[in-house]
C-alpha cells in the first residue's frame, strides 16, 4: 500500500495547479523512490515530468509500484479543501480504486478526509535522454514569468537567443516587436535574484508564448527557475522543489 | 500552429 505524509499541502496544490492546464489526466506513479509523474499535452508539443522523491514525505512507505490514475480538476477540487500549512496524507491500496487524502491542521484540529475515484489511464510513456545543454540560464521565476507574459501580449512566438554576453527573449507581432535581455549578474544580498547563464555555445531558438506562459503557472514552487537550450532540441524549464522537481519540455518552432 | 514540432519527434517511446 501507499502512506504518504507532505508536510505542507501547499507543495502539491501547487504542483496540481501549475499544470492542469496543460494536462486532464495522468498518472501518478507510487514506487519506494518517491511519487514520479509523466506526462503530454494534448497537442504532443510539451511534456510535464514531476518527481517527488520519498524523502521528501514523513513518513513515506510504498511497497510495491502504484500507478494512480487520477483526473486532475478533480484532483484540484479536493486540494482546494486543504490550508496551505496542513499535513497532507496521500494513501491508497495496493490494486486502488480510490485515493485517500487526509487534511490535518495542527492548529484547528480539524481532520478533513477525501476520497477521490481512479481511473485507467493508458499513457504513452517517453525515454528523455540525458542532455548536455550548451546553455543553461538561472534566472529568478518571477523574472521570467513576467518576461513571457509581457512578450505574450505581441506575439505568439519568442525567440531565445543566449550567447556570452547575455540572454536575449525576442517577439515579432502585427503591433510591432519587443525584446528584453537578461546579462549575467550576482545580487549578494539575495543569491534567488542573481542571473547565470552557463553556456559551451550560442544558442538560438524559438517558442510558443502559450505554452511558456502557461508553465509560469509553477513559479510560486521556486524562487528560481533554469532554463537548457540546445540548438534543435526541446527547451527544458526546470523548478526545483524541496525533494524533487517540476520540468517542462517544450518543442520548438521552426521557420515562419 | 504553424513551424510547431511535436515533442515525441525528440524523446523515444518506451
């Protein structure tokens, strides 16, 4: 069986709530490493891929490997139900039809139970190739969030363009075009403010704002989020959290 | 969209 203690709901609500746009149903794989989640867009053009590593739980017990298959709205509809600050405990049966959450605030003592239907889900699963990326930029998450949304209001694409001097996100629309660049610098009061860009060589690629706009939805996970470029290879857009993370892959545009 | 590729063109079916 599955018993999985978060510390604090508001991790996973705020898992749920970043991608359930871009995905209604998947699953949630359960095995002793932690509760891992794979999947597409409707579309095929980006990939979500969640890790919650078991040590990240207290306590974290799974023995042999569950695939919850769990429509997310109704999965939000539920979480909505817990404060951001109560324990959250996930359990499940071996062969579930259902998943069990229990809400527990510590100050109210107030026990909330819910139990929300699984289904089958047959979910196309990818192998993502460890990728040497020639460019990889840290950049605090409200930063860019602001970034794509702002450039979203002219076009539909952005071009990225990292080189040696600094990161250049570019857009072309009927009203005109707009661009803003990012140079590298240190804030040494608050290292989450910094801008790093590591790069091997020039990179320059091109997205739909949509779905950049849309993974923003996970900035509240993070302070930072990192971006990977290589020429002609899905951008990965990275928000780590305490035991695990949040990736997007997305596939780029090409030609006009 | 126009110029969009997919994401399966790049990542291996398991």
């Amino acid at each position: 069986m599955l018993e999985a203690r978060l510390e604090q709901a508001q991790i996973l609500k705020k898992v749920v709530e970043a991608i359930k746009d871009l995905v209604q149903d998947c699953n949630f794989d359960c095995n002793d490493a932690g509760i891992q989640l794979q999947a597409m867009d409707n579309s095929h053009v980006a990939l979500v891929s969640m890790k919650l590593g078991s040590e990240g739980f207290s306590p974290y017990r799974c023995d042999r490997n569950i695939a919850l298959g769990i429509n997310l709205n109704s999965l939000m509809k539920v979480l909505r139900a817990a404060a951001n600050e109560d324990l959250l405990t996930l359990k499940a049966e071996d062969q579930p039809d259902s998943l069990n959450l229990l809400f527990e605030s510590s100050s109210q003592d107030r026990l909330s139970e819910y139990d929300i239907k699984l289904m089958d889900i047959d979910q196309e699963h990818l192998g993502i190739p460890d990728t040497e990326y020639a460019a990889t930029i840290t950049l605090p998450s409200a930063e860019f969030q602001r970034i794509c949304r702002d450039l979203s209001a002219l076009s539909e694409s952005v071009s990225i363009e990292a080189n040696k001097d600094g990161v250049k996100f570019a857009c072309s629309g009927d009203i005109g075009n707009g661009s803003v660049t990012l140079r590298p610098h240190t804030n040494v009061e608050d290292e989450d403010k910094s801008t790093k860009i590591e790069l091997t060589e020039p990179v320059n690629l091109t997205f739909s704002l949509k779905y950049l706009v849309n993974f923003c939805k996970a900035s509240s996970l993070s302070a930072t989020v990192r971006l990977c470029l290589s020429n002609e290879v899905p951008l990965l857009v990275e928000y780590q959290m305490g035991a695990g993370y949040l990736r997007f892959y997305l596939a780029p545009k090409i030609g006009d | 969209e126009q110029g969009q590729l997919e994401i399966v063109q790049f990542f291996k079916s398991l």
